[in-house]
C-alpha cells in the first residue's frame, strides 16, 4: 500500500492515516516532520533545509524529495507508506512520479478526504487548543481535560485565517486532484461524516 493522502487542512486525512498505520504497520510520512527531525538531527540534508528556512525562503522541491527518498529505505517503509503534505503542487508530483519509477516503487493510490469548506471552517474555527500540552477540544471547554490548563483559540483556527489557508490550497494543491485522477488512481472518500465511518470507505476503497 503505497499512497499519496490528499485534502484541506482540517479535512482529517491525518487522523485516516494514523488509523491506516496502526491497523496495517505502513510508515507515515509527514514532510513537515521530515524536515523537523533532519533538522534536529542536523543531518546534511538537514543542514541545506535549515539554511532555506532560517532566511525564510521555502524548501527546494529537489530537497524534499531527497529527504522522502531517505525515508523510504526505513524498515517501516518496505511494508508500504503513506505521504502526508507532498507532493503540494502538480510539479512535485511529476518529480515524484519520476524519482519512484528510478527506485522501483509505483503509487497504488492517492487518497483524497473530500469535506466542503464550509464545514472546514466551521470544524476548524470551533477547535480550541490547551496551552500547555496543544490537548485539542470543541468550544466551549475552557479548561484542558488532560492537563488542566488554558484552552484558547490558536490564530490559525480563527475564520479569516481559515479561509485563507483553503484559497492557498485551491489554488496549489486541488489540482492535484485532476492530475491522479487523469492517472486513474484517485480514490476518494467523504470526509464529512464520523471518523469510522469515514474510515470503513477508506478501508472499502482501498481494498483492505
């Protein structure tokens, strides 16, 4: 099972795929947590992303995917993988399609989570996050159940901050979805329902 997660922020792609790595040992492979932890680890590649983001210029494509090959050769992702935040645009997934081909690996899907904005919004907006320990809860909680402390409304939960996001994606990342679906291995799942039932067509879909 070697698939590319798509879907808005907020959409809950991310809580699929931690159900989809509990149930069936693939590896997650979050970008974002890539480039946190080369950097920590101040790894060569590390040292070149840390470079970019201190001048707060993006990462080059070219270095993300080396960083995604690296990861590949893990144990964990013999068995299959799922990649969270990448490819962003349909340049990164040519680059993509390219850099597997030469590694022998092929994509068995890319698995779009499909809510509507209007729901994003409100989902997001009604999230609030323990300062403390970034425990998550609906508004209206106001102390943290699992630690105690504050919850407040992060910026980036707030609608305006929220709308923005989902225009960034629409404009980078939504066509994506054209682009697997003209290689006909786009699946797509509603995400606009509860977690299990969403996760049972993910299930369904992928043939598990």
């Amino acid at each position: 099972m070697n698939l590319v997660l798509l879907g808005a922020p907020g959409a809950g792609k991310g809580t699929q795929a931690q159900k989809l790595v509990a149930d069936y040992g693939v590896a997650h492979i979050s970008t974002g947590d890539l480039l946190r932890a080369a950097v920590k680890a101040q790894s060569e590649l590390g040292k070149q992303a840390k470079a970019y983001m201190d001048e707060g210029k993006l990462v080059p494509d070219q270095l993300v995917i080396d960083l995604v090959k690296e990861r590949l050769q893990a144990d964990d992702a013999k068995k299959g993988f799922i990649l969270d935040g990448f490819p962003r645009n349909t340049a990164q997934a040519v680059t993509l399609d390219a850099e597997l081909e030469s590694m022998g690996i092929k994509l068995d899907g890319a698995l779009l989570v499909d809510v509507a904005f209007p729901v994003i919004i409100e989902r997001l907006s009604s999230r609030r996050t323990c300062r403390s320990c970034g425990y998550t809860a609906p508004a209206g909680t106001e102390t943290c159940p699992r630690c105690g402390g504050e919850m407040y409304q992060r910026d980036d939960d707030k609608p305006e901050t929220i709308a923005k996001r989902l225009d960034t994606y629409k404009a980078q990342t939504a066509p994506l979805i054209e682009y697997y679906g003209g290689k006909g291995i786009l699946i797509k799942v509603d995400g606009d329902r509860p977690v299990e039932d969403v996760y049972v067509d993910v299930k369904k879909e992928l043939g598990l």
